[in-house]
C-alpha cells in the first residue's frame, strides 16, 4: 500500500527566508498530488494541486515541484511570514479509489516562522 | 457559501454511549467524505460517498462504525458504542466531480472518558 513520508519534526526557519518541506511516497506514481494547510482547532484547507505531467507549479508565493523520478514532492513558501506558520499536509489521490477523489494524507509537517 | 458544516464541534461522552456526528456538504458537491484524525496516525479516511451512495468503507475500523447519506445535503457518522480509542478529531469533506480539491469541515472533536 501507499506510504507517504513528511517530515515529522517542525521546520523553524527566519522570516523572509524560504520554506522547504518535504513529501516522499513510496509506491505507485500518483495522477496528481495536492498539499493542504491546517492551522490548530480548524480544518484543512487546499493550497495547491499538481498533476503527474507537471514538473512545478506556482500560486502567488507557493510554489510545488513533483518528482516521479524520486518520488518526491517539495512545497516551497518564499518571503516566509508568522502567518504561514501551520500544519502543511501532503495528499495523494489512490488510484484504487476509482473515478472519484479518493485522497491518503501524510501526517504533516509544522512550519514555525519566527519573527 | 457557508463551506462544510460540522456538528458538534465538540463532544464529550462515557464509554459505551452512542455518538452521532453530522455533517452539511457544500451545495452541488457530489463526493463526501469522513476522516478522522489522531496525533500519532494523521488522517485517515474512514468512508466516502458519491451521490449519495457508499462507494468504500474499508477505512471504517469497526462495526461499531457506521455512516449514512439519507440526501445530497445530509450525512452521519455513528458509534455504538464508544470507546476512549475513539477519541480523535472527525472531519467531514466534500468535493464537486472531478476537480480533485477537498473542503473540509472545521471537524468535531470527540472525546470518550
């Protein structure tokens, strides 16, 4: 089955300094693989969606790579803020949940931005 | 749009009690689906829906759980009985077909003592 490795201790970085945080799977190639944001007490919210054929994708300062080579997904946050800090889950969709949005989520990685 | 609504937000009940847990999918969403989320095992997806229909539960731990979709704008997550592993954060998502993208509810914390 599936597994999907983040990295499981907090990522505390500077402000104004670029975020990297990390998902690696270890089986199959996702069609697409999202990364989602949840703050304490609140729900997941979508940040950004990539697809098996792109190789990077940007919304205003996020920006995503994919690796079917390695395997691997890097989440980058440029001009990182105190807002930013949060919960950063890595998803992928399971290819045996049919035609439907079937997501498996990685446990996360806590982004501390200090001031 | 008022997103996806949870209900309750929070719960405390005695084991072997019944929980109920509701949620309200966006308008027009066709995919619905359950999670519950743990420290130590992140979220797991429980149960999904489409249009209505229980598509897989093999994420559902035990006949202890149970889910229902009576309608497009109504589910429930059931257990009886509970018991103190139970306790966990349950979020409810929905999605409209095909654009890949989860909206979450805020989640309902339960708590079996």
């Amino acid at each position: 089955s599936q597994k999907i490795e983040q990295n499981s201790e907090a990522l505390n970085i500077q402000e104004g300094k670029t975020a990297t945080l990390t998902c690696n799977y270890t089986n199959y190639s996702p069609a697409y693989l999202q990364w989602y944001r949840q703050d304490p007490g609140r729900g997941p919210v979508f940040l950004l969606l990539i697809r098996e054929n792109e190789k990077e994708k940007r919304k205003e300062r996020l920006k995503v790579t994919f690796d079917t080579t390695l395997k691997q997904s890097l989440f980058h946050i440029t001009a990182s803020q105190p807002a930013d800090s949060a919960t950063y889950l890595c998803a992928l969709d399971d290819p045996y949940g049919g035609a439907t949005n079937k997501l498996i989520f990685g446990t996360g990685t806590l982004l501390a931005v200090q001031p | 749009d008022a997103g996806v609504i949870q209900s309750p937000r929070h719960e405390v009940t005695e084991m072997g009690q019944e929980v109920t847990l509701r949620c309200k999918p966006i308008s027009g969403h066709n995919s619905l689906f359950w999670y519950r989320q743990t420290m130590m095992r992140g979220l797991e997806l429980l149960i999904y829906f489409n249009n209505n229909v229980p598509i897989d539960d093999s994420g559902m731990p035990e006949d202890r759980f149970s889910a229902k979709m009576p309608n497009a704008s109504f589910s429930t997550l059931k257990i009886q009985p509970s018991e103190p592993r139970d306790s966990a954060v349950y979020f409810c998502a929905s999605t409209p077909w095909g654009t890949g993208e989860l909206f979450f509810g805020e989640g309902s914390r339960l708590t079996v003592l």
